[in-house]
C-alpha cells in the first residue's frame, strides 16, 4: 500500500517551503562575505569612475559598461546601467569593503530561488515539486560564480526580471496547464487580474531584466516559445479576457523593449559591436559557421553535465579549453544535441501528462540561446555565470520527473533524495565557496579544471609570483605563452616571474616579445624598464619607465619606478614630481614617501623631509638609518 505524506495546511506549508528556500540560498553563501574581489571586479568596481567617484552613477545610462576601458577598441560593448548603479550604490554605503557588495549578490540569488518556487506555484506544480527544483537552485554549486563573482549579479537581476515576468503572465496572459487542472489551485494560480496591474507589472519587470543584462531578452522570447507550444500541443482556446491581456501585455514589453533599445543605441552608438571578441575569448567567433554551430552545441553538452554533477567548476573556459572544432568537441556536441532531442521528445510525448517537461525546456531554450553563441557570438566561449538563468527551466523539468518516478512507491523515496541532493549540493558549493574566498587556490582550481586555458594558466602564475612563488610560476606562465603565443600579458608576466627569479636574459626575452606584439603595454615597458633599472642599465631603463607613465597615468608603480631612477640619475625635480604623483593615486605607499623624504632633504626640503619620514615610518618602511638620524626621526616602536 502506498503510504500518505504527512502534511501541514496548503497555505502553511508554502511560506514553510519558503522559508526553506530563503534560509538555504543564504546559508550557504554566508562564509563568503569577506572574501576578496576578483578577476572583472577588480575592473568593473576598482577602476570605474561611475562607481568610484561620488554622483556619477546615473551617468551608467549613457555610458558603456567598459566604459573604464575607452582607449580599447576591442572591447566588449554591453549595456548594463542598472548593474552599475547598484554597484555605485555599494560604494556609496560601504565603500570599497566587499561585505555589502557580496551581501546584496546573496541577498538577490534568495530572492532569484524564491521567485523559482513561486513560478511553480504559478505554474501549477504541488509545493514539493516546486520547492525541491527552488531548493536544488538556492544550493546548486553551478551558481558559485554567479554569486561569488561580484558583477555576476547582473545575471542575477536579470533572472529576477525574467522570473518575475514569468510568473506575471503565466494563468494571466499565457496558459499555465496545471493550474488549468486544479493543481496548486488556490496559493499558485489566482484568477487573471483586471485593469493595468499585469502589463505594467510585465513591462516593468522586463525592463529590470534587460538594464541589468542582456539576457534579459529571456522573458519575450520564453513568451514567444511558450505561446506557439501551446497552440501546436493542443491547449485549449484562451478566454477572451486572456487574449486581451497577452495583447496589452505585449504592448508594455514592445515599448520597454524599443525603450532600452533607445537607450542603449544612445550610449553605445551601435547595434551590435563592431569586431569579434578575441580569440582568447570566444574561439567560436573566428570560426567558419558550421564549426561554430558544432562548437556551440559542445559548450551546450558541458552545460547539461554541469547542470547534472557540477564538478569541477573553473571560473575560465577560454582558449585554448573549448575549441569549434576536434574530437573532443564533436563528443560534447553529440551529447549535447542528444540530450535536447530527448528532452524535446519526452516534452511532446508526455505534454499532457508532464506539461512541466516542456515549460521546463520553454525556459532552458529561452535562456541559452541568447548565450549559446549559436544565433550570434557573444564575448565568452562558456562561463558557468551564463547557465544560471537556464537551469532554472533544467530543474522545472527534472524536479518534478524524478519525484513522479520516485513517488510511484512511497513518498519517501523523493524526500529522501531531495535531501541527498541537497546535502551534496550544499557540500559541493561550501567547497568552491572555499576556493573563491581565495584568488590563488581559485585560479589553481581553474589551472586544474581548464588546463588548456591560456587565460586560466596565466593568473594561475601571476598570483604565484605574487606571492612570492616566482620558480613555481614559470611553468604555468610558459604553459601559456605556448598555448597562445600572441598572449602578451603572459609575456609579460612571464618576464617578472624570470626577472624575479634572477633569470634576467631570458626575462629580457620576455618583455621584448611582449612588447613586440603590443608595444601600446604600460605594463610590459614598466616591467622591461624595472629590469633593465634592477641591471643598473638606467639609459635604458629611462625611455621605457616614461612610456609606461605616458600611457597610464594612473600607474603607481611605473611613477615610483621613474622616480626613483630620476633620484638615482640625480634629477631631484623630477624625481620629487613622480613621487608625489604617485602618492596623490596611493596615499599609504611607504616607500614612495621614503623616497619622497630623501629627495626633498637633498633638495634642502628639511621640513618636508621630516614629514614624509615619519609617515614612511608609521607605514611600516624602514628609514635609511642615516636619513632618520640626521632628520631626527625615531623609529616606530
């Protein structure tokens, strides 16, 4: 005899399910409040004045969103005004402390996991399908980027937008089948709403959608999807009071999308951008089309395995880790189109009987290929980021399957396995929680997952070096430049971590190769020109330290280094100009104040002297003994 779940009251049950969900997607992501920004945060947040300098976050909706990187013309051109204006908002509240930047990223994957659980409600799922497909998505260790990658909640808002709208229009302006039948009746599916509350309620959520990334563009094509499904599966005819309210919600999305349209046309100046992506970065871009079809449908094959055991995970797929084309892509690419020939088989075949398996793929089809690099290239090859929208329809469709199956015996058997699920998951993102609380060991695991990635073996070995692992980050480092040879700034780390390992000749080597395939890097003439100082070869050290400066301004390290070859050549003048430069970026560089003080004190600047002596002190730098002792400054206990 089958035996009967005990239950509390529908009502109860729910904001019990809730709570859950809630609980879980900000559990597991606790630990991470403290842990470093990395990678695009250290750009997007660190050097973008829409978000760094006071009153100029609205200026994000008539700027690029790269727009810290103007001189770069290969750069990617996106549109994301509402993502940086959180950002801005962040650090108006907390600074530059990534606390509150990470609590708000938490904060929005709760809301993302419980607005998953409503749309099932809405849907017509029972509570538990609906909250073990929510639950399985506030802990699946597929979203640790998403999360732990500060600027990743654009995806997040985006999903919030696409969600939000979903469940807006489905029982209102689109059919919910299982609503249609009674299931969930009564917390799910509420009759359809009069007056402007849904088209104003689509188009704004839309629009939220949209602002915040382009994937956005998720909800009208789902709409689309779902609409034509419907009406070749059979459903029945929509009520006349239904039509009317897929029309006028149409019309709110139509005129949030010529909106953003407008907007983005305005600050970009284009439609689309006006060269590829690198090679670097998306491999499929520079492939003929039918390579980048199969390509496309390779990262589709390692998104579905992903999605079914999310280990390992990298934060980087990038050349030469995905290629259009060779065996091993083919592979991926016949399992991947396998695996959604199946999916739309099964949906067809049981659309009566398991609606949920195409409402499931409707979202998944909606959600990928605006990033699947199969319509149009987009900037990235494969980025876990990118699935987060997606596999929501992935778990609509399997949570609800696998507790049908299980459920023909005994009602344990799915509550069981959602409890294993859920314990491995929550493990496994605990896990690379752990990884991203650290860049080394992030970009070591990115190393091991990816280890074809040029990009990925590249900061794998700079933050070795940075650590003061210079032997250890030469393999990496070369690894790279053999991967992707026309990887300059591999070059160039390359060429430190020689430097600093007292392999000058084959640094110099480096550096020269970096600079001849860019000869435009601050950082390669800065590093050659540090070598060539380390060397005392400073006529040569002298135009190579200038280049640096005159093409970023802004960099501490290239002003300290010339100033203090303008102090060794006896230039005081100069040498005191760079100094203060270079303090004016970075207040707290004790050694740049040390400098500074001996400068001054051979310029006879005792008074300043004195003055940067002791803040060189209270930094932390040792005074030259005899410079403290003629300056009369003691020594910070």
């Amino acid at each position: 005899m089958t035996k009967v779940a005990p239950h509390a009251p529908p009502r109860r049950a729910a904001w019990l399910w809730a709570a859950a969900i809630l609980a879980a997607a900000a559990a597991i992501f606790l630990g991470t409040l403290s842990s470093p920004f990395v990678h695009d945060d250290l750009t997007v947040i660190g050097e973008n004045p829409l978000v760094q300098e006071s009153g100029r976050a609205l200026e994000a909706f008539a700027a690029d969103y790269w727009a810290m990187r103007e001189g770069d013309e290969g750069r990617d051109r996106l549109y994301r005004p509402l993502t940086i204006l959180t950002l801005a908002a962040n650090r108006a509240l907390g600074g530059n402390a990534p606390e509150g930047y990470r609590a708000l990223n938490i904060f929005l994957h709760a809301l993302a996991s419980a607005l998953l659980f409503w749309l099932g409600l809405r849907f017509g799922l029972g509570r538990g399908q609906a909250g073990a497909a929510a639950l399985l998505f506030a802990l699946h260790p597929v979203h640790t980027e998403a999360v732990n990658a500060v600027v990743a909640r654009a995806d997040l808002m985006a999903a919030i937008g696409v969600l939000g709208g979903m469940g807006l229009l489905l029982g209102r302006a689109l059919p919910a089948p299982l609503s249609a039948q009674g299931a969930g009746r009564g917390e799910g599916a509420p009759a359809p709403d009069g007056g402007l509350a849904l088209p104003l309620g689509a188009g704004a959520l839309f629009l939220l959608a949209l602002l915040s990334k382009e994937i956005g563009a998720a909800l009208l094509l789902w709409a689309g999807l779902w609409w034509l499904w419907c009406r070749a599966g059979g459903a029945p005819e929509a009520p006349a009071g239904e039509r009317g309210h897929l029309l006028r919600a149409s019309l709110a999305m139509g005129a949030a999308l010529a909106l953003y349209l407008a907007l983005r046309y305005g600050a970009l100046g284009m439609w689309l951008r006006a060269r590829p992506p690198s090679l670097l970065d998306n491999p499929l871009a520079h492939a003929a089309a039918g390579e980048r079809l199969l390509g496309a449908l390779g990262v589709l094959g390692r998104y579905l395995k992903l999605l079914v055991w999310p280990w390992p995970l990298s934060i980087d797929y990038s050349y030469a880790q995905v290629l259009p084309g060779g065996e091993e892509t083919a592979l991926w690419a016949a399992g991947g189109a396998l695996a959604l020939l199946l999916w739309g088989w099964a949906a067809w075949r049981w659309r009566r009987e398991a609606p949920w398996a195409a409402f499931g793929l409707s979202l998944f089809l909606a959600g990928w290929l605006p990033v699947g690099n199969l319509v149009a290239p987009i900037g990235t090859v494969m980025a876990e980021r990118l699935i987060y929208l997606p596999s929501a329809g992935f778990l609509l469709a399997a949570a609800p399957a696998a507790g049908a199956l299980l459920g023909r015996w005994d009602w344990r058997a799915p509550a069981g396995a959602l409890a294993v699920l859920a314990l491995l998951s929550g493990g496994l993102s605990w896990k690379r929680n752990q990884e991203w609380a650290d860049p080394l060991r992030l970009w070591e695991s990115a190393a091991r997952a990816s280890p074809k990635s040029a990009r990925a073996l590249r900061l794998y070995g700079q933050y070795l070096y940075r650590r003061g692992s210079f032997e250890e980050a030469i393999p990496p480092l070369l690894e790279a430049t053999r991967i992707y040879p026309l990887y300059d700034p591999a070059w160039v780390d390359l060429g430190i971590a020689q430097m600093q390992s007292r392999r000058e000749e084959e640094a110099e080597v480096s550096l020269k190769r970096a600079l001849g395939l860019n000869p435009r890097s601050p950082e390669g003439h800065l590093s050659l020109g540090a070598l060539y100082m380390g060397t005392n070869r400073l006529i040569a050290a002298r135009p190579h330290l200038e280049r640096a400066v005159a093409l970023s301004p802004r960099l501490v390290e290239a002003r300290f280094n010339l100033g203090t070859l303008y102090l060794k050549e006896g230039q005081r003048t100069l040498a005191i100009g760079q100094f203060q430069a270079a303090l004016a970026l970075e207040p707290d560089r004790g050694d740049a104040h040390h400098n500074l003080a001996i400068a001054l004190y051979l310029e006879g600047d005792e008074a300043g002297a004195r003055r940067h002596a002791r803040e060189a002190d209270r930094l932390g730098v040792r005074l030259h003994p005899a410079l403290a002792k003629t300056l009369g400054v003691a020594p910070a206990p």
